[in-house]
C-alpha cells in the first residue's frame, strides 16, 4: 500500500496551495453550464502536474478530466463538481464573490480545490512506481441545474463513456452540520430523487358576479391539493423516505375574472425507484379529481437525478483510510436527507460512493448549504485530500481487496 504516513504529509505540505486554489474559485463563481474561466483554471492547474494527461469539453463544454495512469490495471474515478449558485453572498471574507449574484454557497469551490489538491498526491505517489492501474480525476460542470434537455452535468459525463473502463468511483461533500474532525457515511440509498411536477387545472372561466354560469379550476384546486398532500401520508408507508411539496401556484389577471386554468408546479423527492414511481402515479390521480368536478386537467413529471446509491463496498474503503489516517475521527452513519445529488447517475452504474466531510466553522452562526452566509473551516481541505488519495492508491495497489468491477458489484450490491 501506498505509505499512509507519505500520502498525510503530502497533504499538510499542499494545504496553503489548496486553500488558496478554494479561494480562487470562491472569488470567481460561475453558474452551471457557464462554469468557462473555472475550466480553464482547472486544465491549467492539471497541466502543471507531472504525468497527467488533460481532456476538456468530454460530454458537455465546461468540463476537464484528468488520467494519471501506470498501465494496465483497476480503473478508478474521483468527481468534483465546479458550479456556484444563484445567490448574493452576505460574507465578509476577502475572497468573498465578486461575480454579482452568484456564490458558491455548496462547497463546489471546496471539492474543485481538494480533487486539485488529491490530483497533485497522486503523482507523487505514482512516480514510485508502486502502483499499477488508472485513477481519473473528473472535475464534473453544473451539478445544480438542468438545461432545456432536463439534464445536469453528471448524464452528460456518463454518456460521453467518461465512466465506462472505470471500476469504482468516489466523491465528497462538504458537511456545514458537522465540524472538522468528523465525517458522515451512509449505505445506499443516502440522498434522493429529485423530480419536478407540473400541472394545471383547466375551467371555463367567467365573470366574477356570475360563478353560477362558470367552471371555477380555483374551486377545483381546494380537493386536488387536499389530495395531493395526503399521498406521502396516506399513500406511502413511513417507514419509506417521500416528499411532495408544492412550489408555485398561479392563477388569474383580474379581481373580477374567474380564470380559466389554475398552473401548480412542485417537487417530488423518494429514496427508492418503488416509491418514485407511486409518487408520480398518486399525482397524477389527484390532478384528475378536476374532472369530477366538471373541469380538465394536465399533468407531466420532469425526471430529475435519481437516488444517491452508496456502495457499502466504496464506503468501507473510504472509512478504513479515513480513520486509519485520522483515527481520532467521528465517523456518523446516517442518510444525507431528502436533497438531491447528480452524482446518484454514477453511483446508478457502477460501485460508488459519497460522503459528506466535516467543514463546520466555530462561530456559532448556522451557515447551511445553499444560503448567503455558507462558508468552511479550510483546515478541512487537505483531510479530503489525503483521504481521496490514500482510498485511490489501496484500491490500486490491491490492499481493499477488490481489484476487478463484476467482483465489486457483487459485494457493492450484498451478494
């Protein structure tokens, strides 16, 4: 196995080049899709390491992959994801944003600078000759959104054959709710599908003094919505993870027009492609309540990213380097949430896994994902690293034990 003591120190002695790469991106978020000057420093960063052979614009035009490769050999990958988020950022850091409206309020900044960081590691670790096969270093565009297709960057990756010759696969995740010096861990399903629903509720319209003489899809809306939130209590059993929530509700351009539709949009979360598929047929049930009451009605599921699928495999991996690393560490196992990861198409074809790593600053102020005020500890920068490079090189290097796909689907899956 690759030294444990070699791979940390390489690790402590990268963390000012880390945070300051973290910082950079932080300073200079861009949207999905648009993720330009972050690729470009991405692909440069890569070219100055030694070994490392650089593709950009695989599957979709932002992204970067880089192979660090010996020969022949098990084949693994690690993501980063790179988009920011539409947000006005509150922080007072001088590597605050200074791209108006945007932030990285997720940690992508984070994940772009540690898979950099664990990149570097690697080639280090290569040039002693002591490890044979292939670790691809795969720095993924827009995780946050779709385009017109209904895609995120993830599908664009799997389809382009990025992970085709890969064996396994790993990511992280920054954890706002748990501090440095902890990470959290979960078998399978971990996070969820995440679907947007659309309908509408379709009437005659009229005039508003003469309701008798309309067909009122306002009216309608009260049964359909008391319908629609009783599925996930009624209609699917507690002890399986499901959300519907309702996002939006339009109707109407005067105080005196009964409208003539009524527009509903939300979203629908589940853990399991069972539950998934309930979810979508009991709304589609309860928009059809319109027709009993003498109106229309429309009904489409937008399909989102599927379920976050952990391979218990990857994950035991990743949790014996961690501790054997850091053993002091707090390793919590429990699900993610109902919050939606694209990083679930990966782990939907071959043996993979995510984890979430502790970043929580010590100031006392609650900085979640996705607000203005999110921020991280940066000493917890050079830990992901060194756990992503000391995974990488046992699995090279044969020490997790399984060095050959069919052999880690079958375990990942719990033959």
């Amino acid at each position: 196995m690759a030294n444990t003591h070699f791979i940390r120190e390489l690790s402590s002695g990268l963390a000012s080049q880390i945070t300051e790469w973290r910082r950079t991106f932080h300073r200079y978020p861009e949207l999905s899709f648009r993720e330009f000057r972050t690729a470009q420093f991405v692909a440069a960063a890569l070219r100055n390491i030694d070994g490392i052979k650089v593709e950009t614009g695989v599957g979709i035009e932002t992204s970067v992959i880089g192979t660090l490769s010996s020969g022949e050999g098990p084949v693994i990958a690690i993501r980063a994801d790179m988009d920011a988020l539409p947000i006005k950022e509150e922080n007072a850091a001088d590597y605050r944003s200074r791209n108006e409206g945007m932030m990285h309020a997720c940690g992508h900044d984070a994940h772009t600078a540690i898979l950099l960081g664990t990149a570097t590691i690697l080639s280090e670790v290569f040039k002693r000759k002591i490890l044979r096969g292939t670790v691809k270093f795969v720095f993924q565009p827009a995780e946050e959104s779709i385009d017109q297709h209904g895609l995120s960057g993830s599908p664009y990756l799997v389809q382009a054959g990025v992970y085709d010759d890969v064996d396994a696969a790993m990511a992280l995740h920054m954890c706002p709710w748990l501090p440095v010096g902890a990470a959290q861990l979960h078998d399978g399903y971990s996070m969820a599908s995440a679907d947007v629903f659309e309908g509408r509720i379709y009437g005659t319209g009229g005039h508003g003094a003469y309701p008798e003489l309309a067909t009122d899809p306002t009216w309608m809306l009260g049964p359909v919505m008391q319908a629609l939130h009783g599925i996930v209590a009624r209609k699917v059993s507690a002890l399986d993870p499901a959300v519907i929530s309702i996002g939006q509700i339009h109707a109407g351009s005067a105080s005196n027009i009964i409208p003539t539709e009524v527009f509903i949009e939300g979203t629908i979360r589940s853990y399991t492609p069972e539950v998934r598929s309930l979810l979508e047929a009991e709304l589609k049930k309860a928009f059809s309540i319109a027709e009993h009451l003498g109106g229309k009605y429309s009904f489409k599921v937008t399909k989102g990213e599927p379920a976050l699928n952990n391979s218990p495999v990857v994950n035991k991996w990743i949790e014996h380097r961690l501790l054997e690393m850091y053993p002091g560490f707090e390793i919590v196992k429990k699900p993610f949430g109902m919050g939606g990861e694209d990083f679930g198409y990966v782990t939907q074809k071959l043996p993979a896994s995510l984890f979430f790593l502790g970043c929580a600053l010590q100031d006392h102020l609650k900085r979640d994902l996705h607000t203005p005020i999110f921020d991280i500890d940066e000493s917890c920068l050079p830990i992901g690293a060194a756990v992503l490079a000391q995974t990488a090189a046992s699995f090279l290097s044969g020490d997790v034990g399984v060095l050959n796909h069919k052999t880690v689907e079958v375990q990942a899956h719990g033959a």
